[in-house]
C-alpha cells in the first residue's frame, strides 16, 4: 500500500512540476516577444524604449484615433483640433 503512496506522490509531484515549467516557458516566451515587438517599435520610431514614451505613443494615437472619429461623424472643427493635438504630441515624441 505504501508503494502506490509513493508512486502516487511521485505522479503528483512529476505532474506539478511539468505544469508549473511550462507555464515558466510560456511567460518567457511571450515576454520575449513582447520585448522584441517594442524594441522593434522604438527602433522603428526613434524614440526611447521607456514607459513614458510609450505612453506618449499611446496618447498621440488615442488624440489621432479621436480625429478619425470626429470626421467620420462629419465635425470638421472637433476632426481639426485632435488631429493637431495628436500631430503635436507624436512630434514632440518622433523627432
């Protein structure tokens, strides 16, 4: 009885050790990829790798995104003023 106690253990243990070092490998893995990708995005940008130009990035697209917006909804004035918001905040960024 105590062998199956033990084989028992060991499954359990072998088991929670396969899981726990692919979920290791998974996380490395996209994190790697993620780093990759905004490496590759500052690169391409010419900007700083650091969380506030990614922000900056954010906000300028978000400004743009509600220039779109403001257009497709056919507000001339609203679409002029995000556009330059988020032309001036991206060339404050790109330089």
């Amino acid at each position: 009885m105590q062998d199956f106690f033990t084989w028992l253990g060991h499954f359990l243990g072998d088991l929670i050790r396969f899981v726990v070092d692919l979920l290791s490998r998974l996380y490395h893995d996209v994190s790697d990829a993620a780093r990759g990708f905004l490496d590759g995005l500052t690169q391409s940008l010419g900007i700083a790798p650091s969380l506030v130009s990614m922000a900056m990035l954010a906000v300028g697209l978000w400004l743009l995104y509600l220039a779109l917006r403001a257009l497709l909804r056919r507000r001339l004035i609203a679409t002029v003023v995000w556009s330059v918001l988020g032309v001036m905040v991206l060339s404050w960024l790109i330089s």
